[in-house]
C-alpha cells in the first residue's frame, strides 16, 4: 500500500520549518544556508516547471492552482499525497538523489518529473 | 440537506439549459435507445431506466456555484416521467471529494426519487480510505474496486470499475483481476441477450491527451462480441458523444453539475465557465454523434435544443 501523506498545516510546518533553521543558523553562527525549497505550480492539468532540478534535501511544494482536485503519485518513492483541491498544497523532501517521475493520481495524463543531484 | 432557497431562479435556470439533465433508456426489441428528459415521451409499457452522472456533489467554483441545486433539478424531472423508469444509473463522479457529507447528500437527493440507483464510482469517488467511503456507502454487494452485474427487463447490466490505480499511460484501466470476472459473467448468456455496460470513463479512446479513454477497454469489449445488441454507457468527459461500432453503441452522458470543453479544443478539460445567455452556442449545449462505418468517423452535430 502507498503511504498516505495529510496535505493539511502545509504552511504552518513550513513556517515553523524556516523558523527552525532560522534559529539553528543564529545559534550555531554558521553560514550555511537554510534547507532549500522549491515550488511546482499545478495549472491548467499541467506541472510546472517539469523537470524539476534540484539538490538533495530540497522540500518540494506542490500548489494546486486548477477548478479541479489534483492529486501527487510517484511509484518511485512510493508517495500518494491526497488530493489538492484548489489552492491546497503538499509537500515532499527529496532525500536521495534520482529521478522521479510522478503523475496525478486523479488525472494520470498530467506527468511531472524532478531530478534530484547530490 | 435542503436546496438553498436563495438560488436566484434565473440564474439557475441558465445552469439548466447545460446541467442538470438525465438521460432516459428505454428498451424495445432488445435494443436500448436513448433521449434527453423533456424531449417528448408518450406513457407506455416500455422498459425503461435513467442515467445521470458527474454530479460532483461538493463543487463550489464558478463554472457551478450550486451543483446541489442542478442535481435536485435533474432528479425532479425524473420523477415527471410519464413512463417510470425502472431504476437510475449514476455513471460515477458522484461526489467532488469523496467526503462523508458529499455522499450523504447524494444518497439522500437520489433517495427522493424512489428509485433503485446503481452506480459505479468515478475517480473523484474514491479518494477517501483507497475507495472505501464509496464502497461502504454505494458498492454493498460488489465485488473487488466495486464492479457487479444484475438482470432487468430481460437485460444483462455490467457496471465496471476503470478508476482505480491510475498508471502513466494516462487512460482509465479496468485490470486483470475485473476482466477475469467479466469474461467469467457473460460466459453463460446467450447471444441474444441485449447487454449494457456502464463505466466512469468511457470504454474507447474519446482523446488519449487528455486521458478520455480505457487501456484495456477494448479486451473487455472482446469478450462481448458474440453479443448482438451492446450498449456502453459512460460520464467523465461531462458532454454527450455517441459512436456505434458494428453491435456495439458507446455514449457519454453530460454532468449534472458543470460541463468540459471539447476534446482538444481548450488547453485543458477543466470545468468550462459557460456565459450566461450564450450557453446554446456553447459545446455543453451540443450533442456530437460519431457514427462509425467501414468509413472514417462521421461527426453530426445534433443541437439538443432541436
């Protein structure tokens, strides 16, 4: 069975994501960047930008822009999101460098892909 | 739930001349055919049974702001049958999100008409638990994703699940396990018995880009071939096209609740904002009748207004 990943507090968790690393950075002093972030938008039944190119680490934001629910499914890494309905997000962290394709669930001729390098 | 009595009238009725129609069967000689409600009908004997679809209980954006309103509308006109039908089919897209109180309006709407009402899901049904809010609420009795067949008016009726576990190919699947049974289901009958297949995405291959077709709808076709009357009946590309192929007769029905554009003449098949008063020019007013022959598909236009 896929897992299951809640779309819901997306922005809330990401806040406090920034929020973290934020605080880490001025803790430890460091230089070092806050985890990268990228964002695809869903509009018109298309991803954009596909392919995605990114690093290792990098959380992933899927905002759904359409009149109609859009879902995330990547056999790959064996993600499911549930369903976006407009304006809803979801969100992944790519932890190991690949390829990745992934389709909508709802509407499986939507096809999007994201390169992830080490 | 109750229909909000704010809905102004003319507005509602302007969603009407697009939305909220059903689609009346009626069966004679072994073969099925079809009409708009409100078309003329004299009452008679004949067996005859409804099909409505995509109602999408739960949309709220432009292209239909009440799809309650639309649905509630769809089944009164059912119950103004002259001839009642024997029971309704509701070609999938039930609901939007699959959510508890979007099936219970539906079960509660549907409910009003006294009618049996068989269903299969469509992709917008099975969001929720991998499918089984809809199978706990509407598929009691089914078998695997919710796939079933049942005997009415010396008919054979086949509803098929093709919604389930979408691959890359982008096309509707009905899968092994279904076309097993399927082939297993019709074995017995003889090839006089007229058949009606009712899925969520049609059968065929209405427009590959867009996803408007099954894989392996053509395997389930194979297996009904011996078959001297077929009728397909789908929803999901929320407007009506016919196409007969040798014994075969496929139709798409419309949404109760907001239409699609053509195939391959909007960039994409996201709900169409129709204007108000040119809606009859519009592509959800007209009806597309491909007619197949050993010639390449015909298109006839045929204006539900006439």
């Amino acid at each position: 069975m896929n897992e299951m990943l809640e779309p819901g507090g997306n922005a809330r968790r990401l806040l406090l994501r920034r929020a973290l690393a934020a605080g880490i950075i001025v803790a430890i002093g460091s230089h070092k960047a806050k985890a990268a972030e990228a964002q695809i938008v869903v509009d018109n039944f298309t991803f954009s930008p596909t392919p995605l190119n990114v690093k290792v680490g990098t959380t992933v934001t899927w905002v759904n822009h359409d009149d109609i629910p859009h879902s995330i499914v990547c056999p790959t890494l064996k993600v499911k999101s549930h369903p976006m309905d407009t304006d809803e997000s979801f969100t992944y962290t790519f932890d190991q460098a690949g390829t990745y394709d992934y389709i909508c669930g709802l509407h499986p001729h939507m096809h999007g892909q994201v390169v992830v390098a080490a | 739930m109750s229909i909000d009595p704010n809905l102004q009238r003319r507005g509602f009725l302007k969603c009407m001349t697009w939305a909220g129609t059903a689609m009346v069967w009626t069966v004679a000689g072994g073969v099925p055919r079809s009409r708009l409600i409100g078309s003329a009908e004299a009452a008679g004997n004949d067996f005859t049974f409804v099909q409505i679809s995509d109602s999408h209980l739960g949309f709220d954006k432009p292209a239909n702001t009440n799809v309650t309103a639309t649905l509630q509308e769809a089944l009164d006109n059912v119950g103004k049958l002259p001839n009642k039908p024997a029971f309704m089919i509701h070609t999938g897209d039930i609901t939007h999100l699959s959510k508890p109180a979007q099936f219970d309006t539906a079960a509660q709407l549907c409910g009003g008409t006294k009618l049996t009402m068989h269903t299969v899901p469509g992709e917008h049904d099975i969001l929720e638990e991998d499918g089984k809010s809809y199978l706990n609420r509407f598929g009691k009795g089914t078998k695997g994703d919710g796939w079933y067949s049942f005997d009415a008016g010396g008919v054979h009726f086949i509803g098929l699940v093709n919604v389930v576990n979408l691959q890359g190919n982008g096309l509707g699947s009905l899968g092994h396990d279904q076309l097993e049974w399927l082939e297993d289901d019709v074995k017995p009958l003889t090839a006089s018995t007229p058949i009606v297949v009712f899925a969520h995405v049609p059968l065929w291959v209405v427009y590959q880009d867009w996803g408007w077709g099954t894989s392996d709808g053509a395997q389930a076709l194979s297996y009904l071939k011996k078959f001297g009357s077929v009728t397909v009946l789908n929803g999901h590309i929320h407007q009506t096209l016919q196409k007969v192929e040798g014994n075969v007769a496929f139709h798409t029905a419309r949404s109760t609740a907001f239409p699609q554009p053509a195939p391959g003449s909007a960039k994409s098949p996201g709900p169409m904002v129709v204007p108000a008063g040119e809606l009859k020019q519009y592509l959800g007013i007209a009806s597309v009748k491909l007619v197949s022959s050993k010639a390449p598909l015909a298109i006839v236009d045929t204006s539900l207004a006439g």
